[in-house]
C-alpha cells in the first residue's frame, strides 16, 4: 500500500465510530450514508465522508441510485479483509556509499552551537538560528551517538577538509551508519553549518 | 632563546592594585583620623586579603601560596601592633619577633616570586600552545576538538593532575571517564578559588580521559588574548600537543622539565 493511502486508512480506522461503521456494512448488503448515519447517530456529512474515503481506497462501492427522482448513493463493503502493509524499504538510500567521498569542514561563522554530550567525547545536539529579528527561530537536532561522535571529528573552518568516509573511520564507524551520517550531513549542508569543497 | 610573545599583554593595574588600594586607604584615614586608625584600616585590609592565598593553598596545595599567606597575616600583626609600641616605646612587646617573621617571609616570598613560584601557569602554558601556530584570520568556533591521544595509566593521571594543581598551571575537574583542566588564564582563577563556579562549561579547558583521549575547548574570549588571528584548529592542536607533552614527562617523572619549558618563556613572574 503507498504510503498516502496507509496513511488515508489510518486516520479512517482511528476514529472513534469506525468499528461500529464497519459492522454495519459487513452486515448490509448495501448502505446509503443517511441510513449509517441514522443507525450511528453521526451527521450526515461525517458517514459520507467516511463511506468516500473507504470508496477511494477501494474497501467499498458506491453505486447511484434514485428515489423517484432524487438520485444518492449506496455504499456496498467489497472487501471483508483490510491489509495494511508499507514497504518502507523505498526510503532507503539506494546507495549508502555514493557521497561518502565529499571533502567537508565546518562553515565560518555558521552561528551553530554544539552540545557536547555528558560522556564529553561526542556531541548530543544542534542547535541552529534560522531567520532575522522577531523572525528568528531556533531549530535543535537531536543527534544519534554516531552522528555525534561524527560531527565531534568535523574539521574546523579553515582547517584541512576530509572526505566523510575519513571522519567516520577517525571516529571508529562502520559502514553502516554511513546512511544515517550522510542524513545528518546533508542536513547541515542545507543549514549552512557544513560546507562541501 | 628569544620567543615572540603571542598573547596581549595585561594591564599592569592588575597586578598592583593592592598596593595602590593600600597606599590609598593609608593616606585618606591617616588624613581624616591619624595615624593609629590608618594603621588599624590597612591591617584589615591585609586580613582581608591573606584569605585569598590561603584559599589557593587550601584548593592547590601549593606551599608558596601557604607562606604569602603567612607573610600577610604577620603584616597584618605587626600595623596592628605597632600603634602601641610607638605610643609607649618601653611597651614593644611581641613587635620584633613579628618583624623578624616578616623580614624571613618576605625573603621567602620573593624568591618564590622571582622563581615564578607564585606565578599562574596558564598563561605560560597559551603562549607555548601559541608558538608554531599560524596567523590566517579569524578561524573561531565554538566547539570542543579532540586532539590527539596519550596512553595513561590512573596512578599516571592522578600524578599528573596532582602536578598541574600544585604548580598552578590548570584547575583540575574528575569526571566519571576523564579529567578536565580549566587552564588558569587571567581572570579566570578567582571564581575556582572562591568556589563560586561549580563547573567550567564556559572556561577554556583539556580534558585527558582515562583511555588517552584528548579533548580542547577554546573560548572566544580567551581566543581573543591572542594579539593575532591564529589558526584556531591549529592552536587547538597544538594546546592538546602541549598538554601530551607534559603528560608524556610527568609518566616519566620530568615534571621539572615542564616548569623549565614554561620559565624558559621568561614571562613577568608576577601577575
């Protein structure tokens, strides 16, 4: 299921009335949203967004009908089972190594400030400034102990440059964390507080 | 050897103002009251200020700072006992034993003062750390940097931190994993000595963990006693090379080496 959709089902699924909703058209061969509404003591407008949403994922149907001339919809459930499954191996970087080469430093005068962690051989958090005057806001990133541990090997402003595969093997990280410090990097990068040469 | 001086020079005011406030407080009571109160006024005043050297001894173990100490509590004994010596000059009573205390210590305290005994290290230890750094801009960052590693044993480091303490060059803090040295910069001992600050987050400091590690952290302000914009990766290097170097000597039991290297500068004796 894409990802939009899990999350369209979720928030569908997480309301208070969805169980009793369910039991209602697992028992009716079909239903219209007045009729559900009635029998959960819903408004209207709440049971025929909650019977669309289940049509766009495709858990029912709905079908025109006319009461003279009146036209409106019956909702019929096609399927019994809802299996929610995310694959989040998308998000995973194709290739960890690609960029790992880059030549990084810290930026001059990047207004950053660096926690140092209570172990004092690694940092816990960043904090950066974004903005001007009343404007200005302060955003803090948590860092993991291998981020860090990372950032606490950063070369200074001015200083030589390395590649972020020579940090990582200063500061003893393996290989796979390369995702995760390359998130942070890239993060940094976008912050201005780490520069690329 | 000629050395070429790195760090800003300090305000002689800072070094003699308790004899100019002296001085002061001398003339202007002995003007308003005479010459008994202004006597009293000062030997106060020397009360007041021998807690100081007694705090360091009590906090570095340092002997020199036990014996000013001393030396100022005996100056302060002999003004409050003169005033009744001059008045009836049969009655000197315990006066001369006071001055020949004083006149024993103050030999005492001016050959550790010329022997750079009484003198703060910090300084010293900046100006070494200095030497073959570059001057390219301003590079400051605000952050610590890991400078290297040394291996050390426990009874190696407390040795060491022993030596840093009592021969005044850094303010000693055990942590759990390491210890950090507050280096004793100017103006920054007497918070330590009071024991008014409790941790040292915003002092310039190197931290030796027990796995050789080193860590530097240079604050701005003390960045800025630099006369020049020095490299700061460079100086950060080169403060944990220093420190290396003295550890490397202490494990070996040259610590006299360390304070020849820190003479060897031939900085003021006195600050």
């Amino acid at each position: 299921m894409e990802f939009e959709n899990a999350a369209r089902l979720g928030a569908l699924i997480s309301k208070d009335y969805a169980e009793d909703f369910f039991r209602l058209l697992v028992n009716y061969q079909d239903i219209s949203a007045s009729e559900a509404a009635s029998r959960l003591s819903l408004h209207i407008k709440t049971a025929q967004d909650f019977l669309d949403n289940l049509t766009v994922l495709g858990i029912t149907k709905k079908d025109e009908v006319f009461e003279k001339k009146r036209p409106y919809f019956r909702y019929t459930l096609i399927q019994s089972m809802i299996d929610l499954k995310i694959d989040l191996s998308i998000y995973e970087k194709e290739n960890p190594g690609q960029g790992l080469s880059r030549l990084i430093r810290e930026m001059k005068e990047n207004g950053a400030n660096f926690s140092v962690a209570k172990s004092g051989d690694s940092f816990s958090a960043v904090t950066i400034w974004e903005g001007e005057g009343r404007e200005r806001q302060e955003q803090k990133i948590s860092l993991t102990t291998p981020q860090g541990k990372f950032l606490f090997h950063l070369p200074f402003p001015q200083a030589k440059p390395l590649t972020i595969i020579d940090i990582m093997e200063k500061t003893s990280l393996e290989s796979d964390y390369s995702a995760e410090i390359q998130n942070i990097v890239d993060e940094l990068i976008r912050l201005e507080v780490i520069e690329v040469l | 050897m000629f050395f070429e001086r790195k760090m800003k020079k300090q305000n002689v005011l800072k070094s003699i103002w308790f004899p100019v406030v002296l001085v002061g407080t001398f003339f202007t009571v002995f003007s308003f009251y005479g010459l008994r109160p202004a006597l009293f006024a000062i030997s106060g005043l020397f009360l007041i200020v021998a807690v100081l050297p007694l705090l360091t001894y009590i906090r570095t173990q340092n002997t020199g700072y036990l014996v000013l100490a001393l030396y100022i509590f005996f100056a302060a004994l002999v003004t409050i006992s003169v005033p009744a010596a001059i008045e009836d000059r049969s009655n000197k009573g315990l006066v001369p034993l006071f001055l020949v205390i004083l006149y024993a210590l103050m030999l005492v305290v001016i050959y550790l003062t010329v022997n750079r005994k009484l003198r703060w290290r910090g300084e010293e230890v900046f100006e070494l750390a200095a030497m073959p750094v570059e001057d390219i801009g301003d590079s400051f960052t605000a952050r610590p940097r890991p400078a290297g590693q040394v291996p050390v044993s426990k009874t190696e480091m407390i040795r060491f931190v022993d030596f840093m303490s009592k021969n005044l060059v850094a303010f000693p803090f055990k942590e759990d994993n390491r210890v950090v040295f507050v280096l004793t910069l100017p103006g920054n001992d007497l918070p330590y000595l009071l024991g008014t600050k409790k941790d040292y987050l915003e002092d310039t400091w190197v931290a030796v963990d027990y796995d050789g590690n080193i860590t530097v952290n240079i604050t701005e302000e003390d960045y800025l006693l630099f006369k020049m914009d020095l490299d700061f990766d460079q100086i950060c290097q080169s403060l944990g090379d220093v420190f290396s170097e003295f550890l490397e000597l202490s494990k070996k039991g040259q610590e006299s080496k360390i304070i020849d290297r820190m003479n060897a500068l031939r900085l003021n004796p006195i600050n």
